[in-house]
C-alpha cells in the first residue's frame, strides 16, 4: 500500500522535473544559437587578425589597430546612442522597431557633424604625425557609418530573440572582414593606406547584407515626441558608451602617442589576442542583460554575483592560458609579426579576465537602467585607467615588465569597478 500510495507523488515529482526542463529548452537552445554566432566570429576573427597581422608590417599594424580603436569609441556618438533605446524596444515592444528606426536614421544624420568633429579632435591629439589623415578618416568612416549599423542590426535580431539569425550574421560579416584580409595579401602594395580601402569594402558589404536581408521589416513612421522623451537616457547611454570604449582602448592610444608605432603594433597584436578571449564571454553577458531587463532582481544573491563573476574570470583566463601555451611551443603558429609578441602573451595572464568583468560589470547597469551612474563610473574609470596607463608606460622601459605590470593596472580597474557598480545596484533599478 505504502509503495502504491508513493505513486501520484512521484509522478507530480517527475511532472515538476519535466516541467522545469521545459521551461529552460528555450534558453538552452537561445544560447547555443548565440554562442554558435561567438564560436562563427572567433574563428573568422582569428584569420583575419593571422591575415592582416602578417601582411602589414608591426608598426602599421599598430597604426591600423589604433585608429579602429578610436574609430570604434567616436562610433558611439552616431544618433546620440539612440541605438539603446532601438534594442530595448526590440526586447519590450517589438512592434515599435519601425518608428525607432526611423527615430535612429534621423539622429543619426544629426549626430554626423558632431561626430567629424570628435573624430578630428581625436585625430589631432593622438594620431597627427603618426598617421595620414586620409587613412584615419577611412578607418573611422568604416567603423562609424558601416560597421556600427551591422552591430544595430545584430543588436535588434539579439533583442527580438532571433539569436539564430543574429549568429548567422556575425558569421557572414566577420567572414566577410576575413575575406578582404585574405585578398589584401595579394595587394601589390600591402600598405595600410590600401588596406583601408579593402576595409571599407568589406564593411560595405557587411551593411548591405546585414540591412537588405536580416533587418525586420516593418514601416518606418516618424513620432518626435516619443524620441524626446528618450532622448535624455539615449545620450547617457552614448556618452557612457564613448567613456567605456575610452576605458578600454585608451591604452591602445597611449601606447601610440608614448611608445610610437613599433611598441603600438606589438601592444596591439597582444591586446588583440586579449579581444578574442571576450567573444564568447558578451554573448553571456548580451543574454544575461535581457535577462535583467525583464527581472531586475536576478543577481540580488551574492552567492550568483559571485559564482558569474567566477565563471567569467575562470574561461577568460584559461583561454588566453591555452593560447599562450601553443604560442610558447609553436611561436610561429599564427605567422612571423606574431611570433616577436608570442613570448609576451603569457604574461598578461590575468588582463583578459579582468577587463572581461570590467565590461560584465558595465553592462548590468545598463540593464537595470541606470545609464546615468553607469556613465559616471565609466567616466572615472577612464581616468583612473590614463593615470596607471601614463604611470607605467613612462616608468618601465622593459617591454616584457610592461605588459606584466598590465595584471596590476587591470586589477585595480577591475576593484575600482566592482566598488562603484555594486554600490549603484543597491539602488532600485529604473523601469524600462
């Protein structure tokens, strides 16, 4: 009788399982959708750093890296971040796409005027003497106007839940800047002012693609009231925007401005090597801030903050590990300019883990809406990140103590952020 009895609650037990395993097929499935996108691009990424890396000499490569550093972070002024409130529209009231993109078109033909000239003061400040300004604008122009609204249409598939479409097209244009690296070799003059065209093709076509077959089609229809009334949140999030790719590619700039172009190449062969480590880290992140925008409460345990930001440091800090390893028995593995960088790779053992979770942490804040605190914080983030960066690259000569003291800038960033970010989050988080 007792074991006859045990039968409907082993049942409603075995009910309760399936039921929990139903309720995140979907989310399983979303992320490996997601994450094939990451794996597609990190593949892709790879040859066309191999490619590019080895056709320019290190110090154009250098000069290259960091222009489209610069190039990415003006980037972020195009319709005053109204690409925000485009992507929280495409997570919460997708039948709005239209009037927000069309709400993005026009911001973003205002916002072109500012954009010049942020991009020229940049020029002036960091890159005049060191780079023609013709190939400079043609690097920002690729970035700014070509590839940034590739990345919006990404953002708004990611946003609809389309992570399958959203992964197939990070593949094809990554594939795509992986194509135009290939062919660059057989440029009779593998120059970086010729590459820049290659780039700008490239891009080209990555737009054309991206908005002629993976854009949602929906009828574009102006409302100026309702892009006022986001306005104010949308230019937080692009001065926020502006202020993290500062944080994150400022060393990239000094590197340039202090160490010339030869140091710049090696520095960026490193850091680029460091960048590839993050592909599959933000789909984490991007997945995890829809998350938080439909449940702002999601990390309210320590024990979960704690356990993600374990994880986070843990793959960050493995991969380089593996990559380090293969490079230390096989310099030459991924080509000859790699090869003067491949012993130093080691040594920033802990820069990808940290400057991962200095990016998670950015990205919470934006998901609970607290886009004003989290530009604050970027902002003094920066600072704090050109005072250590100034202090070290004037200071230590050695290039191998250089990139080892990285570890230490990287960590005090990373202390710096996790104070200012968890103290934020104690506040209530913003209605979306």
């Amino acid at each position: 009788m007792t074991g006859t009895g045990n039968i409907p609650q082993k049942r409603r037990s075995l009910a309760r399982i399936g039921a929990f395993v139903a309720g995140r097929r979907g989310v399983v499935r979303d992320y490996l959708s997601a994450i094939s996108g990451a794996g597609g691009r990190l593949v892709f990424s790879l040859a066309y750093f191999i490619a590019l890396a080895n056709t320019l000499s290190i110090a154009e490569f250098g000069m290259f890296a960091t222009a489209s550093a610069a190039g990415v972070m003006v980037s972020r002024i195009l319709a005053f971040g109204f690409i925000s409130a485009l992507y929280r529209t495409a997570t919460i009231r997708p039948n709005l796409i239209g009037t927000f993109t069309a709400g993005f078109l026009l911001l973003a033909a205002i916002s072109l005027p500012l954009l010049a000239a942020a991009s020229y003061g940049v020029y002036l400040v960091f890159f005049a003497g060191t780079v023609p300004l013709s190939v400079f604008a043609a690097i920002v122009f690729a970035e700014a106007l070509l590839w940034r609204p590739v990345e919006v249409a990404l953002i708004v598939n990611n946003g609809l839940g389309k992570f399958g479409r959203a992964a197939l097209l990070t593949i094809l244009a990554t594939a795509l800047r992986a194509l135009g690296a290939v062919l660059f070799m057989f440029a009779a003059q593998p120059t970086v002012a010729v590459w820049s065209w290659y780039y700008i093709g490239a891009n080209a076509a990555s737009l054309l693609i991206a908005f002629g077959f993976f854009y949602p089609r929906q009828r574009l229809r102006l409302r100026l009231a309702l892009y006022l009334r986001r306005l104010a949140d949308s230019i937080y999030v692009a001065g926020a925007e502006v202020l993290f790719y500062l944080q994150m590619e400022f060393d990239k700039l000094l590197v340039l401005a202090i160490g010339g172009p030869h140091l710049a190449g090696i520095y960026a062969i490193i850091m680029r090597l460091v960048d590839l480590t993050a592909i599959p880290i933000r789909t984490f992140s991007m997945m995890l801030v829809q998350r938080m925008m439909r449940t702002p409460e999601l990390l309210s345990r320590l024990s979960v903050k704690s356990g993600i930001e374990g994880g986070v440091f843990a793959v960050s800090t493995l991969a380089l590990a593996a990559l380090g390893i293969v490079l230390h028995f096989f310099p030459n593995a991924l080509g000859r300019n790699v090869a003067e960088a491949a012993p130093l790779v080691a040594l920033a053992i802990c820069v990808p883990g940290l400057r991962n979770l200095v990016e998670y942490q950015a990205e919470l804040l934006f998901a609970r809406g607290q886009t004003l605190v989290r530009a604050i914080n970027l902002a003094l983030l920066a600072g704090m990140k050109a005072v250590l960066l100034t202090y070290v690259l004037t200071h230590i000569l050695g290039t191998p103590d250089l990139v080892l003291s990285l570890n230490v800038v990287f960590l005090l960033l990373y202390l710096a952020s996790a104070l200012l970010t968890y103290s934020a989050m104690r506040r209530p988080a913003k209605p979306v």
